[in-house]
C-alpha cells in the first residue's frame, strides 16, 4: 500500500490557537485549532474547504459575592426572630405560626440569648484535616452557660451560708464569724463562696453548671495565673470535704486533682513550716537572698486549713490507692497543740479529734497496704494491732463529753477500728485465735457504727462529709468478708443475729429513700438527685452479693429465702471470684461501675 502525499508531507508550519480562541468547525469536532501564518483560516478547515469562524463567546467569569461575615449572617437571623417574636406578641393579633403560639416567651428569650452568643463569639479557627469527621449531636446544655447562672437572692444567699455553718460542725476546717454576711463573703472571697454555692445548691442543674465554673476558675486562678492564697485554699477545702455533692458516673474525677492542687498551694505559701524553721531555710539554703527576711506570723486560720488538708489528703490517699497524703511535719504537730491548748473557736476540739484518729487510721491503712504487697522484709501489720488500738482508746477516752454523741467522729472512731482488724482478718498465716478474735471485734463495731447511721436524721443527710460515705462503703465491704468467710471457729448465726448484711443493706437503702424528699435536691433529664443515685447504686451491690450471700449461709434465713430456695436458682460460683467486692457490672449502669472502681478500686483486695 502507497501512503498517500498529505500523510508524507511534513506538518503544518501554523500556531496552534490559544485557550478561547479555536474556531467553530474545530470546536465542535473537538480537534486542535492550528492557525495559518496569513491568518485566513485554520489549516484543518483550509483542507476540508470550510469555512473558518472564530469563536465568538467569551469566557464566562463569576464575579465573587462580597463575604458576609458569620457575625452579621447570625445578626440577621437574630433580627428575624425578634421580628417574629415582635409580631407574636403584638396584642390583639393572633401568631399565624402554631409552633410560635403554642411555646411561651421564656423559650424564644432563651433560644435568642444563645443567638447573641454566637454572633458575638469569635468565628471558628480551622483546624487541621484528620481524615475524621467529627459527630456532634447538639444537647440541652449546648446551650447552658455557667457564666449566666442567675445570683441567688438576699434571703437565698444567706439561707446557703447558714446550711454550711452548720455542716462545718461535722468538719470544722474554717471559722466563718457570725458578723460575716453571704453578699460580704462572695464579695471578699468570691471563689470560697463559689464553692460554698456549688455544695450547698439543691438544684441539679445549678450544681453541674457551677461545677463547670469552679473548675474554670481553678485552672485560671492556680495553674495558669499561679495564685495562691488563703481564699484559693480554703475553697479546695470545702468543695473536697463535701465532695458527695459533685462526685458521680458522669462527673469528671478531681479528688486526686484538687487535692494535690491545694498541696501546692500550701507549699507555695509556706504553711508546713513554723516560722522559725523558714527564716532558718532562709538563712543557711537560699542563694539569692532578696532584702531581709520577715517572719511570718501564722494565724489560726493557716493552723486549720493546714491540719486539715492533711486530714483529707490521707483519707484521699485511702480512696484512690494512688496519691500520698501529706507529709506530716513537727510545724502540723504544734498547729494541732495550739489549737487543742488555746481553744480558740468551740469546734476546734471537734478538728482535732478527727485529725488524732486519723493520724492512727493513717499508719494503720499504711500497715495494710504493706500487707497487700507483701514486703516480706518488714513485720506483718496484724504485730501492730495491739499498739493502734491502745493509740485509739487513748484518743477516744480524751474527748470532751459533748463529742461522745457526734455522730461523724464517733462513726470515724469505729471505722478507724475496724481498719485495725483488718490485716488479722486478710492474712492467711494469722494464728485462727488472733484471726477470730479480731473479726468479733471488728463485728462488733461494724454493729455500731450502723446504729450511728441509722440514727442520724435524713434532714442531716446532705451535711455529711465525703469521708462519711466512704466510710458506709468500706464497712460493707468489711460485713460482707466476714459474712462470706470459711474460716473455722467462725460463727455465722452470731453473725446474721449481730449484723446482717442484706438486712443493713436494706435500711441504708430505706434511709437513702427517706432523705429524697426532704432534701428535696431538684432533677433534671441528665442527672439523678444524690440519694436517688445512692439508693439506686447501694440496690445494685445489694442484688450482686445476694446469691454469695445466701450460698455462703448455706441453710440460714435470708431475707429473701423464704420465697425461693436459695440452692435450687444459685449457680456455683466461678473460681477466684468468691471474695469479689465490686457488683456484677451487667447488674448496674456502666458508668457506675467504672465510677465506683475508680473510687472505692483499693478495698478490693
């Protein structure tokens, strides 16, 4: 086959057409527009004898809307909606919208203020690409604003300030004068009164918005502005004392945190130290010495803030398993003579006591932690027992008479006690006598220290300090060892007839149930009220331990034998989990659980 002369020929010597610039012909046949040097026609059109047109449309450019900025985007839609709202409540005219007329003005107000916030928040920064799409589900507290809690009345302010002096009979830490008014203190010390607002509150809503702010508050105030003072510590002190207010499944955890936090501030601000011990710090260790040194006068209120951080940062230490208490020093000694001697406020005694039991509870839980990781080059703590009790005698024979019917103390004696025994009651190479005789005693004060609880109005429920409950818990973690143990020489029926623990179980439930109304702590649809959560929580424990309970008793009543035998719908017990403390996670909220290990984790030896 001969190629033809046109496929010999070299190629065309033209420009080829720019972008916009073809000619019809090529334009449509979608070919390349090569442009002839005498600029008559195209070569492809010039071949096929056409005719060449050049294109005539021009490029169509958008021309770019000016940007509207999100603020008066949002400002728009909030001038619409005050028109609406205008409008709806024009009187002697009808909304024509159902949706409008059937909400009242409280909604639109609400729904409004949220708008004005964001027309005025700064416009979202963007952020760098993940590859995941975030999922956001708006909620209600969406639009919850901590900042915009509306200040309680006159009446109300001082009706909160009142509840806490009563419930720092229970933990003295801080004397608040009678001259002392609630608008003078939130004025003088506003984060102190914060916190007062957010323990003493009734309102659910009102606690986890306030929670929000003390939290903000702390982090500007301590970590990013490092501040420390007497007002910051103080605060502390009264929000983890009365911790059972904003401790829960759906609160974030602070006791460690908090803790700590006012640890650093007493540091900061010299409070472990006499003053002579820190001008002779000052003297013999600092190497730049700025002007001569000022003693610093300690007042009784350092004395009791200090003395009583101690106190919390061990019973913490004893919660969590993972934070140490603090170091007690010979300055925390004379604080504790001083205010024993001196006698300066009526329930300074009341903060003594409680800081002299817990100096024993503090070496005796030491003594069990020891035991449980079992350092075999140190005594076994079970020697020890007779010592701490002795200790603890002494301090309960020197009480004053008006303590021998505080509730709180003498519930802190007894747990303190029943702590004591533990090690005798854990510890597999106990002699059995030693091992017996301590889990009487330890029956025996558990019997007492449930007539102290149920003995306490429910009106005087809420005034109790976190310590307290904590205490309930180890208890009933204690009763039900003792009820699930195979130890000869152990008497079961002297058990079930002095204690029995589903019975108690029972009555710390009714007696949850009792404060629920008289409280009268306000729900909303995200959070329980405290004792309907306790109660709920206690139920859950109750139902785990149950068939343990029953299978361990083997023919002895139990409150719920008489229905069905506890033999016929009790499955064996799978290996290794006969003394499990914590409740079936299946049997409660997961939350909860996570929660409650998470707090009460190191009593599950």
């Amino acid at each position: 086959m001969v190629a033809s002369d046109s496929a010999l020929s070299p190629g065309p010597l033209g420009t080829p057409a720019g972008y916009g610039r073809s000619c019809t012909n090529c334009s449509k046949a979608k070919c390349k527009c090569i442009l002839r040097t005498n600029g008559a026609s195209c070569e492809r059109c010039h071949r096929l004898g056409k005719e060449c047109h050049p294109m005539t449309t021009t490029r169509k450019r958008i021309s770019k809307k000016a940007a509207t900025s999100r603020t008066a985007q949002l400002e728009e839609k909030l001038d619409d909606l005050v028109s609406i709202l205008r409008a709806s409540q024009q009187p002697g005219q009808q909304s024509t919208s159902p949706v409008l007329s059937g909400l009242p003005s409280s909604a639109f107000t609400s729904r409004l203020d949220s708008l004005a916030m964001a027309a005025t928040a700064a416009p979202p920064q963007p952020r760098p690409d993940t590859g995941v799409i975030p999922q956001h589900t708006p909620k209600a507290t969406d639009y919850d604003d901590p900042d915009r809690i509306p200040e309680p009345s006159l009446e109300e302010a001082e009706a909160r300030l009142m509840k806490f002096r009563t419930w720092l009979r229970n933990f003295p830490f801080m004397h608040i004068g009678p001259d002392v008014t609630a608008r003078k203190l939130q004025r003088e010390q506003p984060f102190l009164w914060l916190c007062i607002a957010n323990t003493t509150s009734i309102s659910v809503r009102e606690q986890r918005l306030l929670r929000e702010r003390v939290r903000r508050e702390i982090a500007e105030k301590i970590v990013i502005n490092q501040e420390r003072s007497m007002e910051l510590l103080l605060g502390l002190l009264a929000y983890t004392t009365w911790a059972t207010m904003n401790t829960g499944a759906s609160t974030k955890p602070f006791l460690a945190s908090y803790s700590q936090l006012a640890a650093t501030i007493v540091y900061d601000l010299g409070l472990t130290w006499s003053p002579t011990q820190e001008q002779r710090f000052h003297v013999n260790f600092r190497l730049w010495k700025h002007g001569p040194f000022v003693p610093r006068v300690c007042t009784m209120e350092e004395r009791r803030a200090v003395i009583a951080l101690w106190y919390l940062t061990s019973i913490h230490a004893s919660i969590l398993g993972k934070m140490d208490s603090l170091r007690w020093t010979s300055h925390m000694q004379d604080c504790l003579e001083i205010l024993e001697r001196e006698k300066d406020h009526e329930l300074d005694d009341v903060l003594v006591s409680f800081v002299k039991v817990q100096r024993v509870g503090d070496e005796a839980y030491k003594l069990l932690e020891r035991d449980v990781i079992e350092d075999a080059s140190q005594a076994p703590a079970y020697v020890f027992k007779k010592s701490l009790l002795n200790r603890l005698d002494d301090v309960r024979r020197n009480l004053s008479p008006g303590l021998a019917s505080h509730a709180a103390l003498q519930a802190h004696l007894l747990s303190t006690e029943i702590l004591i025994h533990l090690p005798s009651t854990l510890k597999a190479d106990v002699p059995n006598t030693q091992k017996i005789e301590s889990m009487y005693a330890s029956l025996a004060a558990m019997r007492s220290w449930y007539d102290i609880f149920f003995s306490i109005p429910a009106t005087e429920m809420m005034a109790l300090p976190f310590s307290f409950y904590v205490d309930l818990f180890k208890v009933n973690v204690s009763l039900y060892r003792l009820t699930t143990s195979e130890e000869p020489g152990w008497d079961r029926k002297i058990l079930q007839g002095t204690a029995d623990l589903l019975v108690v179980l029972d009555q710390s439930i009714e007696k949850f149930q009792q404060a629920i109304p008289i409280c009268n702590i306000q729900a909303d649809d995200e959070e329980e009220p405290l004792f309907a959560r306790a109660s709920r929580i206690l139920r859950s424990v109750r139902n785990n331990w149950e068939p343990l309970v029953a299978q361990s008793l083997g023919g002895l009543p139990t409150p719920n034998s008489q229905a069905v035998a506890s033999s016929d719908i009790y499955a064996p017990q799978a290996p290794g989990n006969s003394n499990s403390m914590m409740p079936d996670p299946s049997s409660m909220d997961s939350q909860d659980y996570a929660w409650m290990s998470d707090v009460f984790g190191p009593w599950e030896f």
